[in-house]
C-alpha cells in the first residue's frame, strides 16, 4: 500500500507542476495572447485544471490518510473502497530497491 500512495502522491505534484507551468506560458510566456482578458481566462482554464486535479490527488493519498488507513487496518478494519479498487500487483512487488531497506 505504501507503493500506491506514493506513486499517487508523485503524479500528484506532477500535475500540479504542470498546471502552474501551463498557467504562466498562458499568462505571460511564449504562448500568451493579446489582452489580458483572453491570458487570465487560458491560464485558469488551461493551467488551472491540472492544477486542481493534482491537488486533489495529492490530499487523497497524503501521508496522513495512509497512515490512517495502514492503522484501520491493523486495528482490523478494512481498506477503504477507494484504495481497495486501485491496489494491483505491481504494489505488492519486492524492488532490489526494497530489499535493501530491509
């Protein structure tokens, strides 16, 4: 479980990164229009939705609703529904890079 949520938490600011990068070539980079109406408008829409997706992402498998989960469910409660569902083989996969946590 600790693989799911860290691979969500970093695609997570990955759209963020690129919703903020996408707002500023829309506001004042290469790709800015002519008023500032259109510029504000392409850079909320455009930059902003990322962004807020990314954002979300990222509140959903924070650290802190992992270790909240992980507690349930040592406790003897079940997983969540929602964490559940996006489980898959690959987290339950031992890295080379896991292996030398031990």
């Amino acid at each position: 479980m600790h693989k799911l949520f860290a691979q969500k938490r970093g695609s997570g600011a990955g759209w963020v990164a690129t919703g903020a990068e996408v707002a500023y070539d829309e506001s004042v980079g290469w790709r800015a229009i002519g008023s500032k109406s259109e510029k504000a408008t392409a850079a909320i829409v455009h930059g902003g939705v990322p962004t807020v997706v990314g954002t979300w992402q990222m509140l959903r498998f924070s650290a802190e609703r992992e270790a909240a989960v992980i507690k349930g469910y040592q406790e003897g409660w079940s997983i969540p529904a929602d964490i559940r569902s996006r489980l898959r083989r690959k987290h339950f996969r031992l890295t080379a890079r896991d292996l030398s946590r031990l």
